[in-house]
C-alpha cells in the first residue's frame, strides 16, 4: 500500500506492507536512524517522535496510520544553523550520557512545551515519565526542560 | 612552573553530545551494509538438559534462509569466558539455562530468519535442575559443570575473629538477602560485520573490546590480527556489553558465509541472556564495645552464580574486600561463595559485589547505633577509616581517605535541611549509609596504555582503546590533554575503540577509566610536552626548564614575545629526525589478595561517600516516596563536574531501584519478568531531588588527584533508604527489593 506524510517539513511517499511500523518506516525506509528501539513495546519511549504535533511511540503505530500526518523525528528539531533551544538546553545542563534516549527525550519535552510552556517540575517529570533512562537519574534531563522553556519564553520575548 | 587548570573540574560539554542531541550518533544497530543477512539465534527452552539430536532440515530450505549453524560448524574454540572459558558459542552438549543459545540463522530478512527459528526442533534428555546455590552446593546436586558446582570459595582473614567476640560487649547477628537485577540498558545490544577474504571486522559495542577481539578471533580459530573489532557509539553499559553477544554471531555468520550479517537482540533476549547482579545471602556478624568501637565482623555469603562462570570471581572478590565496609577493624574474617545453578549467567554491574555487602555493613552499624544509643553519624564517625588505617586487607591508606569529611557534610546537610512532619498516613524520615570502593581490577597489574600524536599543524590524536560507554570517558580523557597540553579540547581528536588502530587502554569497568586510563593519558600528554619543549628550547635557544606553554606556544618568561608554536615545535622534532608521538603506561602499585588470606593491597585508590536519603513513607499502603538523596562523595579530584554529578545521580537512580523495585523474577530457571512493562526500572516519577556534595581528598597517583565515581555512587543509596525506612516506620527490612507490597504486609502485621 501506498502511504504519504510530511516528515521534517518534507514530503515523502511510499510503498509499504501493510504491516509496516512508523519506527521501520522512519529508520529502515527514510534512513533517518535518530529514532532509536528500545524495547518494541511502547514502554521505554526510546522510539518516541511527533505525530501531527503529539508524542507518540513509533514503535506502536503502524506507517499507514500516519498516512497524510505531519511526523518530527530528532533529525528535524532543529534549524539547520543552530540548535533547538531544547537541545542546547541539554547541552548546557549535561543532560545526555549513552544518548540513547535522548532523540525520544528531546521530543516528548518538545511536546509538553508546546502544550505547556511553562511547567512545573512536576508537569515536566510527568510530560517525560514516558520515556525511560538508565544513565542521568532524570535529574539534568528536568533541569534542561526547565531551561529549555526559560530560553524559549526569552525567544518569544 | 605549574599554572592553574583551565578545564579541570569544568563541566566542559560531552565531545560526543551535537551528534547524540541531533540524532547523528550512530549504535550497533544503525550500521547497514549492502547484501546483509539478519541473524536469529534458536535458545534452550529447558534449564538443564542434554542435547540429543538438532533437527535443521526444515529451517535449511526455508525461502530466504542462507545457511544455519550448529557447534560443528564453529571452526575455533566453542568455549568463552572471561576467568574460565567455560561457556559455549553454540551449545553442543548440554544445555545449562532457559536461553542457552544452539542453533544460529542467517538469512535474507529478519523475517525469514525468525520464521527458520521456529521450524527448528531440538531432541533433549532433560537433566535436573538446580536453582539456587545452596541447592548446587549440596553434597548430592547434580553436576552443572564437569568440575563441580563450586564457582567461587575463598576467604579473607585479618586477625581472630573469635578472640573478637570473646571480648565484645555486644554482638549482633543478621542475614540479609539481595535480588537479581538486570543492567536494563535503553540499548539492547547489537552486532554487524564484515569479512574481506580472511580478515573480519565486527562492529559492536563493548566495554571490553580487546577482550571480546580475542575470543572472537579464538572463536573463528584466526590469528588476531585477522579480527578488527570496532566499538560504535554505546547506548549504555554498567557492567554490561562484554562477553557472548551480537557481535560473536556477526562475526560467526560474516567468516562462514563472506557476507556481511547483523544481529539485534529484542528486549527479551537482552534480558534472558545477558549477565545479571548476582543474588546474594549474607550472614553477618558484627562484634563490638559499648562504647561503639567494633572488634570484629564475620561475613558469610553466597551468591548465584548462574550457569557459566563469566565474572563471578571478580564480583566476590570485590565483595569480600569490601565486606568489612569504609572502617577500621582488628579481627576480620569472610567467606566470599558463588555456585553454578541453572538460573541465567551473573556477572558484572555497576559496583559488582559491593552494593550487596553494603546493605549487610550499613544495616548492621544503624542496628549496632541502635542497640548501643548511639548516633548513626558518630558510629561511623568513630570506626571509619583515616589516614595510617588498616583495612580488612591488611593494606595501610595513607592518602586520599575523604570518609570523614563526607560523614560531616552529610550530617551537615540533613541537620540544615531538618525533617518533614508527618503528611496525613506519611511519615517521614533520614536515614545514612557510608562506603569505600576499591578503584580498578582487584590486584590486576595489567598497564593501561595511551598514545598521543602531535600533527604538523599543531593539533593532536589521542589514541585511547577504551571505550565511552556513555559515561563520558571520552571528554575526560580529551580535558586531560587539553590542560596539560595548554589548548582547547576542540584541538584534539580521539581515536577510540578500534583494535586495529588504538592500544589496549583498559576495560570500561571497575570504575578504573578516570583513574587508570586517565593517568595514562595524562603521562602521554606529559611525555609528549617533554618532547616539544625541548624542541622549542633549541629553538629558542634556551634552557628547556624554563619554558611556559600557553595557548600560543612556547616561551620564555624573560621575552614572553618570542613564542614556538606547536606546529613550529612538531616541525623542529621532524627536523632531528623524531617522531612528535609519545605513549603513556599506567599501573596502580597493587598486590593479589593472597589467596588463603585475602590479604594484600589490591587497589591503589579507594573512593569513599557517605550518602543521606529522606523517605515518606505511606503507612497505610506501604509506598515509599524516596524524597531527597544528599550524595557526598570523595571523588579525588573533579575532572568533569557534569560527569561527577551525572555519575551520581544516575547511580542514585539505579540504587532506588535496587532498593525499592528490581528484581528478575526466576522460578525453575524461567526469568518471569523480562520486559520494561513487568520490570521497573526508575521513571522521572520515581527519583529523588540529589544533592552532590563533593569532597576532594587528591589521590597522587591518580590523574590531577581523581579517583573514579562510576560505581561508588550506587553502593550506599539502597541502605541509606532501608536505614531511612526503619527510622520512618520502626521496620528493619534485611532483604531487597522492598517493594511497597512487602512493607505493607509488613505494617499490617505490626
């Protein structure tokens, strides 16, 4: 079957099985290997990306169900110049160790932002509840949302 | 002339951290070749049995199927291990675990090799199986291994400990029990490789490199200069991404077929087959004064050893020199156990042995503080180990012994912060453990070794064959040169992680790469700076002892004006027929722990920390919310302080689960809970505020003073909270997990 969306801003279009997943047709069809599979089960967040601006884990969905969508992977987060303000947030904070979960990381706090720009901690530890991490004990990964919505708000003046 | 540091102790961004922010970081499994095959690996369903017939007819002429492999088809050694070579590739006689692998595929797709997996059938002879260690080391328990069940016994003996207790005032007397937990890294591991005429390259992450090299070259039956192993980016490690994995079949299924191939374990594999922490149970005994000096400690312990001997030595070593914990005592005596069983393969995590001990030693001081009316903090104060002190070991520290200056600002910390009154059904409450940590490889004299290359325009290669597994060795190592070499981290470029190309620089382990390996790095930078100096001194035309190296280059106080570059350095040494590269080589002075005794000197650093946890507990429903952790830690010095603090707060992360939440749930050799959804590991949910509280009590041997923090951070988290919990509640718990289920049944029998 033949399926069609806008990953990154562009336009692609496919033809898959139907039993195709998001996560095999972002990595294994579009090449972009940013999205990373952790556990094949929705439960680590590892995979996550945006579909039409929510969070989801690709590693659930199947490609035709985001026939027509508008997908952001990690390759997409920032300007081609410069860094999201999300990721240079990460940067400063040292919020990244085996960078395994960080693509997913990066864009559920892009979602939560998006919805909510200026979280709680709480909100924050909730909006990324969702995505498991072995290295950082989470502690520089809130601290760079916090920071990140901070340099955000500035931006937007 | 010494200036002060420019990069030391900054938290100077990861060199690796654009390319993991933008999704450009490239693992195992995003490596691809043209006309690759996908591997599947048929496991044993059965936890002990012996292997009649393979039946592979039906799997060979499946469409897509390219070749399958059974142990015969192995051309060099089926057997790998790290201290025995006790563990087969392919299974050919026996199986010893749920998840013993016996049949390899290679096909076309991944579809097809897992479709041949299952047209595979395998005749077996069950044998009986044996699931824990004291059922192994029964005097009648079936043979696991043709030597015996026995996988680890050895002792440690400091003195009597009998004469201890005959002159103790107080002795106390508890056992205590830890579970098996999983490394649970996000990356569940993968291999790739390739193979151009007799040479083979495998691509996979380890955190032992040259260790996997040589098996996998054994393994092939090749000489290995044949083999190139080359380490990608690694999504996590702790102790983990060493021994029998992806790659070994990579490189199997690429030697016999001339094609490349790939292998990606799925999360369940990931949790049936790799190493685990070993369980333990310890009978411990502590003997003591009134006055709260303690005489003596026996310790008894024996652990799962699972099915293959892997690191089991090591883990009980570590554990046995640390049983005693961070005091000093006159009369020490332990038995350190592990047996084979058939439950699945244990080995190295994140402090090995040493968080199990730590439970037993920190309970026993809040019960002994307990017993004698004593303050937690002045117990260990009084008993903790200072400068002169003898450890269990025999060994004398003289230098770098932070313990006290950690006890105090913990004490400090929670005194300035107080206690939360009681929530509704919560109750709140601190509680303290303390811990030494013996850096690098018991005994291992073995040399890290590093290489530094000056280039003609004035930068320079660092070649460094361990590997960053995500802990940030990487960015250590590049601030190292940096700082001795007087330029910006963005000069240097880090050849890491290839057998072909870098030295054997050490193991990703035993928290030894900052130590270690960073001691090594910075001779060669020290050795490589002689070299230039002296060129830039004919240069000059001055003596070579008074020059000063800035960002510039060299010069001479006396015409700061007049510099050499290195360029102009690197380009005089070519001159005289030089070579601008220089090697550093750096073994800790330490001795074997005798092997009747235990004793001698087996580190050449200890880290030490004493770390606060405040619990609320529910007391009706028994959760416990751990709400503050205070980590005081005596790191040596501060290399990076992003790394440090990360080190630490995700070491307390994975000591929460310990404490609260993991366990692999083994019944009959089955792991019940291999998946994120059944396991817990910690969500942002569920960790604490941490505190990093940094103590610098400089190592000399060690790089700029540093010691190492990877593993020291998870030992005293799970016994801060389990000390925190019996203050909250009056309920000493001595096993772990805790989970809420337990505590509340054990509220409700109170």
């Amino acid at each position: 079957m033949k399926v069609r969306m806008r990953v990154n801003g562009n336009q692609v279009e496919r033809e898959i099985p139907p039993d195709r997943l998001l996560i095999d047709f972002i990595r294994e069809d579009l090449g972009l290997m940013g999205t990373k599979e952790g556990c094949s089960e929705g439960e680590c967040g590892a995979c996550t990306v945006l579909m039409n601006g929510k969070a989801v884990v690709s590693c659930l969905i199947p490609a035709f169900r985001a026939d027509g969508a508008e997908i952001l992977t990690v390759e997409g987060v920032a300007d081609e110049a410069k860094l999201h303000p999300i990721q240079q947030a990460f940067l400063e904070a040292g919020a990244v160790q085996c960078g395994y979960c960080t693509s997913g990381m990066v864009l559920s706090a892009k979602a939560l932002l998006d919805e909510n720009p200026e979280p709680t901690v709480e909100e924050v530890k909730k909006g990324i509840s969702g995505n498991l991490c072995r290295c950082t004990g989470y502690t520089k990964i809130i601290r760079a949302v916090q920071m990140a919505a901070e340099k955000i708000r500035k931006e937007r003046g | 002339m010494t200036e002060p540091c420019q990069l030391i102790g900054m938290p100077v961004p990861r060199v690796d951290i654009l390319n993991k922010l933008q999704g450009k970081a490239s693992y195992a499994e995003d490596i691809s070749f043209p006309g690759m095959l996908y591997l599947k690996v048929l496991r044993s369903d059965r936890p002990h049995a012996r292997i009649l017939k393979i039946h592979t007819e039906k799997a060979e002429v499946h469409p897509g199927v390219v070749a399958v492999f059974t142990a015969k088809d192995i051309p060099g050694r089926n057997r790998v291990g790290l201290t025995i070579k006790d563990q087969p590739v392919l299974c050919d006689d026996k199986v010893r675990f749920i998840g013993d692998p016996v049949v390899l595929v290679a096909a076309e797709t991944v579809q097809a090799a897992e479709a041949a997996v299952q047209l595979i059938r395998i005749d077996y002879d069950d044998l009986p199986g044996i699931f824990s260690p004291e059922a192994a080391l029964a005097p009648d328990a079936a043979k696991i291994h043709e030597t015996g069940n026995v996988l680890v016994d050895r002792k440690l003996i400091k003195g009597d400990f009998e004469q201890a207790v005959e002159q103790a005032e107080v002795v106390i007397r508890n056992t205590y029990r830890t579970g098996t937990v999983h490394h649970a890294c996000l990356e569940s591991g993968a291999g790739v490789a390739t193979c151009d005429g007799d040479k083979v390259t495998v691509w996979m992450p380890s955190k032992e490199l040259f260790t996997d090299h040589q098996e996998i070259a054994a393994l092939l039956g090749l000489p290995p200069e044949n083999v190139r192993a080359i380490c990608p980016e690694v999504g996590g490690a702790f102790g983990d991404k060493r021994g029998l994995a992806p790659g070994y079949y990579a490189a199997l299924a690429s030697f016999k077929t001339k094609r490349p191939s790939k292998m990606v374990f799925s999360r369940e594999e990931c949790s049936l087959v790799t190493v685990k922490r070993h369980a333990f149970t310890i009978d411990y005994t502590t003997a003591a004064k009134k006055d709260g000096r303690i005489l003596g400690v026996k310790a008894d312990m024996v652990s799962d050893g699972g099915a293959y001997a892997f690191n089991s030595f090591a883990v009980l070593t570590k554990a046995m020199i640390h049983a005693a914990g961070p005091y000093e005592i006159p009369h020490v005596f332990v038995r350190a156990r592990a047996a084979y069983t058939n439950n699945p393969i244990t080995g190295a995590m994140r402090g090995l042995g040493v968080p199990a001990v730590a439970l037993a030693h920190e309970s026993q001081m809040d019960i002994l503080a307990e017993t004698l009316k004593m303050d937690p903090f002045e117990i260990r104060l009084k008993n903790g180990l200072k400068p002169g002190a003898l450890t269990a070991t025999g060994q004398r520290l003289d230098n770098s012994i932070g313990l006290t200056e950690t006890l105090e600002k913990v004490q400090g910390e929670i005194s300035r912060r107080g206690t939360p009154v009681p929530n509704g059904s919560k109750r709140y409450s601190w509680g303290v453990a303390s811990m030494f940590y013996g850096i690098g490889v018991p005994g291992s004299a073995k040399p890290s070794i590093s290489q530094l290359e000056a280039t003609d325009a004035g930068d320079f290669v660092l070649f460094v064959g361990s590997v960053d597994v995500g802990q940030g060795s990487s960015t250590l190592f590049t601030q190292i040169v940096a700082e001795v070499l007087r330029c910006e981290a963005e000069k240097i470029r880090l050849i890491t992680g290839d057998t072909d190309r870098c030295p054997n620089t050490g193991s990703s382990g035993a928290s030894q790469l900052t130590y270690v390996a960073g001691r090594s790095v910075q001779m060669a930078a020290q050795n490589l700076k002689t070299l230039l100096q002296r060129a830039a001194a004919a240069i000059l035309a001055k003596p070579e002892e008074g020059l000063v190296l800035d960002r510039e280059g060299f010069y001479h106080p006396a015409n700061p004006g007049r510099r050499v570059s290195m360029a102009q350095a690197v380009k005089r040494l070519k001159e005289e027929g030089l070579s601008p590269a220089a090697e550093g080589r750096f073994a800790p002075e330490v001795t074997l722990p005798d092997k009747e005794t235990g004793q001698g000197a087996p580190n050449g650093t200890y880290a030490f920390a004493t770390q606060g946890a405040l619990v609320g507990v529910d007391m009706d429903s028994g959760e416990v919310e751990v709400v503050s952790l205070v980590a005081s830690h005596d790191v040596g010095r501060i290399i990076n302080l992003h790394g440090v603090e990360g080190q630490i707060e995700g070491s307390v992360s994975m000591g929460v689960g310990y404490a609260l939440t993991e366990e692999l749930v083994i019944k009959e050799g089955a792991i019940k809970n291999p998946r994120f959804g059944e396991y817990f590991i910690p969500t942002a949910l569920d960790v604490p505020e941490v505190a990093s509280l940094l103590v610098e009590a400089a190592e000399p041997s060690g790089p700029f003073g540093a010691k190492g923090v990877g593993e020291p951070a998870i030992v005293p988290t799970a016994p801060a909270i389990l000390n925190a919990i019996h203050a909250a509640t009056g309920i000493r718990v001595k096993e772990i997990p805790l989970t809420s289920e337990k505590l509340w049944m054990l509220l409700k029998k109170r």
